[in-house]
C-alpha cells in the first residue's frame, strides 16, 4: 500500500512544485514514495509519541533527512477522542486548537521553514496537518478558496486512511445516535473526526482573519520574520 493521503501542496495552490508535501502517517512505503521521501530534508511528524510505532519510516535514509517528532498539538490517542461530545464540531475544534496552541503551530512553522523540501504528516493528515498547512498558505497568500480545496482533497483519501488507522467503521454505517442525533462511530470517537468538510476549514480561516491572519498570528506567538522571507522564498514561484 502506499503511503496515504499524499500529495504535494502545489496541486490546489499555485505554489512552487516539489518542495511542501503532505500526507497521512507511514504504512508502507510505494518505490514511488520512497523515491519522494528520500528527496526531502525534513519529516515533520505531528503525532504524540502514543501514536507511533515501532518501524515508522524504516529504510529513511540516514543522510540529509530528518525527523523531527513535533506531537504537542493535542492529545489525539483513542480513549481522549472517545471523550470528545457526540456533537462535536469540527471546525469549532480547530479555532479552539488554534487559540491554544498558538506556540506549537508557530514552531511547527518554523521547523518546516527550516527544513524545505519538507513533508508533514499525523496520523490521517487530515486535522493537525490540515491546520498547519492552511497557516502555511495563509501565511503565503495564498486565496482561501484554494486552501479549502487542498483540505478537501483528502475525503478522497479517507476511507483507506481509516481502514489503515482501524477507523473504518463510521457513524453513518455503524456508529450509534444519541437523542440529539450526534452519533459516533463504533469505537465510540465522535463521526465529525472521520470526515472532511469544507465547512471546518472555512471555519478556521474565518477565526484566522478574526485574529489578523496567518502572519500576525505566527509572529505573535514566536516565528521569525527571518522564516517567514524563507518560506516565501522557496515556495512562491
């Protein structure tokens, strides 16, 4: 199986190629995708150490590339997303992970700026990763209708994202309804965690403009203008 939900960031934006990837964590690596990563500098890995295994990018070349393990974005392991409400929202999920970890998102961005050509990845790719590479494409300019199409190109993804993550089951086909009509999945993680709306996004970068956008928002909480030049630099055609 090849490594899932990958795809590089310029296919809905207008940035350079072959620089910004992103996808959902290692399973088993394409000849293609080996070929992909080995040309990269920096392996951006979101998760918690919970979520990790042993074997994660085994045959990572040794020479050029690293990994950083940047997991402070939330705690993401099962029984916390069981305790999420049934009625979650998801892009109210993202403004409340933006406003509380501010710091994080900005040394995320940093270490990308650091590291180009770079790959992030979660577990999905699609919620953490989502929010850091709209911050990214905010940062740059990018139109939003263009950053909510890169979000929106994982639901392509998702149902063998979710088979690979042991999530296949969903609310719609065997999750349970409570009286509200909020419904989670058999696992018990609430339904609004295994999709990919459009909605959550726009949600997102509505509260990133309330807070001035991309820019303001990453220099406040401690990204340098310095790797802001970068970014731009290597990414903007």
């Amino acid at each position: 199986m090849p490594l899932l939900n990958l795809r590089d960031v310029a296919t809905a934006t207008s940035l350079r190629p072959g620089v910004l990837y992103r996808s959902a964590q290692p399973h088993t690596l394409s000849p293609d995708d080996a070929r992909l990563v080995a040309g990269l500098r920096l392996i951006a890995d979101l998760r918690g150490d919970d979520e990790r295994r042993p074997g994660d990018w085994v045959g990572l070349p040794n020479d050029g590339i690293r990994h950083a393990a940047l997991g402070t974005g939330g705690d993401s392991s099962p029984a916390r997303l069981a305790a999420l409400p049934a009625d979650l929202d998801l892009g109210d999920l993202y403004v409340g992970l933006l406003h509380h970890r501010a710091a994080w998102f900005a040394e995320v961005v940093a270490e990308i700026a650091d590291g180009l050509p770079a790959l992030v990845h979660c577990a999905a790719g699609k919620d953490r990763t989502g929010m850091v590479v709209a911050l990214i494409l905010d940062l740059l300019g990018v139109d939003h209708e263009a950053i909510v199409r890169d979000y929106a190109l994982t639901a392509r993804a998702l149902p063998d994202v979710l088979a690979m993550l042991g999530l296949s089951g969903t609310a719609g086909a065997s999750g349970i309804s409570g009286a509200s009509g909020a419904s989670r999945t058999s696992g018990g993680i609430p339904a609004a965690l295994l999709d990919a709306p459009e909605s959550a996004m726009r949600t997102f970068l509505a509260a990133l403009d309330d807070l001035g956008g991309a820019e303001r928002f990453l220099l406040a909480h401690g990204l340098t203008a310095a790797r802001i030049r970068r970014l731009r630099a290597a990414l903007l055609p």
